[in-house]
C-alpha cells in the first residue's frame, strides 16, 4: 500500500474523529491510522545520495533507468491497521452509523485489505524472483476468480441460506414501511415488507418480513443484525421462501420457515371436495385463505374450519377448507409447499370421515 494512501486514510480518520472528539474508539482508529502512515513515510525516506557524477545522458538513457530503477515497497504495520479497523467498527455502532464514522470504517478496512494482500504477495514474488520457473504458478494465482455468488459467499464465509428476502424481530412499536426502507437504505432497494399482527386483535407483533431486490442486497443487510433502530436492537435472519417439490414430491427443497420439506400428497379420494392445510401462520384467517386460494385459481371458498385446542381453544396452525366442486381441489393442491404469510403451507387431501352405524 502506498504512502500516499495511508495518508488518505489517516486524514479520513482524523476528519472523523474531530466531529465526535469525545468518542475514544475513532481515537483509536485515527491513532492507528496516523501511526501506519508515519511508520510508511519513514520507511519510504532514503538518505541523501551521493553527489552524482556530472554526465550528460540522452532522453532515451534516461527512460531506461527511470524504468529499471527499482520501487521500494513500505511495510505498513497490519497489526496496527487491524486494531483501527476493530476500533472503528466500535465507534460506528456506538455513534449510529452516521456518515462520518462510516467513512472512517470504510477507510481503515481498505487501508487493512490492502496491507494484507501486499504482505500476502510479497513472499511469492521473492520466491518467484529466485526460481524463474515458478513465474508463471505466481501469475495463474493472481488471476482473479469469476466473480459469481457461489465465489462471493464461499470468500466472506457467507451464510449458505443467505438470501434476499429476511425476517427482522424486536422491532419498535412505532416502525413502518418508510422507517424500515431508511434503515436500510444503504444495502438496496426494498420491494416488499410484510409486518406480522395478532390474527385475533389485529395488533402488530413487532417484526416482520422485508424483500430486497436481489441476495447480495440481503446479505448486505444482514450487517445489521444488532445495530439499534427506533430505540431497540433488530434481530435478523435470513427467510429463504419455500421451493415448490421436484417431480417426484415427497423429499422435496428444504426451505421456509423450520426447513421442512415438501410432502408428498396423498392419493385423491373420488370426489373430493375439502383439503387439509397445515404449517399455517396464526396471523391466518377467513379472508387471507379465501384470498390465497382465489391465487391458486380456484372457485369460491364453501367452508373453513380451523382446528383449535379442545381445552385451551388455542389455534392448532391447521385446518380443513372445502370448495364446491373438486376441479377447485385440484388447483389448490399445487400451492402445496409455497409461502402463505411467511410460512410454508403443507396441503393434502382430506378423507371423507367414516360413517358410523
């Protein structure tokens, strides 16, 4: 890394911490910075030359030796750069993550990356220099890689359910739409939000469901995770919705709220006119679930009955819908495994009940 870099980011460090002087973590980050650059000047000063022979040269002599002459590197000190870059992430989350101590986490973290990868290739290159034959091992490494999704999570270690759409919990009672986009205006643009109510009193639970428009925008906002909005710390996780089964049903994707897969529906009883939902959300009710199946392309709705507890008379997250004809059956059971209010809906036949005599 070069001297005049290390001198950005230690000005950059330094205009951050003189906007909040009373924060001793951008202290921190704009000592370590300033040290770094210092360490750099001093090692990239060299004594005075000797006094140099008076000799005309040509224009082309004088190319060739500004091209031979070799550049000094500077060592930068690492240890130094990572102890700004933890310090500054401190001081980022203490102040909100304002746009200044933002700046001065972005700077420190570059300044880190790239005293890394100069002492990463230093050795290489010795080595190199010393076996002419391993120029080109050096060369092929530092090719750089397809830069696809599957090369992105496998270098930040990122989460393999990671994906664009995330639950966010212990959210205050006054978010909305417009708060939650701010929140995360600097990760992407979000399409979609869903906010969780009480099925009964239509009370807002206090998270939610929001849809960026692509994965790197959802792992960007998973960065998140613990910073305060509106007074409380949100809790995120990543909410990959439910496949739809493979041909054969039975095993099918994992995904969706619990992992569970898609079943195998059962065989269709002659006639059948109801179905059984399961995995349902218990912010569900008539409307919702007429709404759905209207989706699904199917006719009216004839009936719902959800199942509750026989002593606490507690919704079970499960139920029967039945439709007037049977070709509405059919329709419905194709949304079998897709998302209904954040869960994976589980749908198969119902057997008619035995008669008793």
């Amino acid at each position: 890394m070069s001297v005049a870099e290390l001198e950005k980011t230690f000005k950059t460090t330094r205009k951050a911490w003189k906007a909040d002087k009373e924060n001793k973590a951008l202290k921190k980050v704009f000592k370590a910075a300033k040290k770094a650059f210092n360490d750099a000047k001093e090692a990239g000063e060299t004594p005075a030359a000797a006094e140099p022979v008076k000799e005309k040269k040509s224009k082309k002599r004088k190319a060739e030796a500004a091209v031979e002459e070799p550049v000094k590197k500077v060592k930068v000190d690492v240890e130094a750069l990572e102890k700004a870059v933890k310090a500054a992430k401190k001081a980022n989350k203490a102040a909100g993550k304002t746009p200044e101590t933002k700046k001065a986490l972005k700077a420190a973290k570059k300044a880190l990356a790239d005293a890394q990868a100069t002492d990463a290739t230093e050795e290489p290159a010795a080595e190199a220099a010393a076996e002419p034959e391993a120029v080109a091992e050096v060369e092929a490494e530092a090719e750089p890689e397809e830069d696809s999704l599957a090369s992105l999570k496998a270098k930040k270690h990122v989460d393999p359910n990671a994906c664009e759409r995330l639950f966010c919990g212990n959210l205050s009672w006054d978010i909305d739409d417009d708060a939650i986009k701010e929140f995360f205006k600097d990760c992407g643009t979000i399409n979609d939000v869903y906010w969780l109510e009480d099925r009964d009193t239509g009370k807002f639970k206090g998270c939610g469901f929001i849809t960026f428009d692509s994965v790197d925008m959802g792992i960007a906002a998973m960065e998140l995770n613990g910073t305060e909005c509106i007074g409380r710390e949100i809790k995120l996780d990543y909410s990959p919705r439910q496949q739809k089964a493979s041909g054969k049903g039975g095993k099918g994707s994992k995904g969706g709220k619990g992992g569970k897969g898609v079943r195998e529906l059962s065989e269709k009883p002659e006639g059948c006119t109801t179905v059984f939902c399961g995995n349902l959300s218990f912010d569900i009710d008539d409307d919702k679930m007429g709404e759905f199946a209207k989706n699904a392309g199917c006719g009216e709705v004839k009936a719902i009955r959800w199942l509750t507890d026989r002593d606490s008379g507690d919704f079970k997250g499960c139920g029967f819908v039945e439709f007037w004809d049977t070709d509405s059956v059919d329709a419905f059971v194709k949304k079998n495994g897709e998302d209904l209010l954040g869960r994976s809906i589980r749908v198969d036949y119902s057997k008619p009940r035995e008669k008793k005599w």
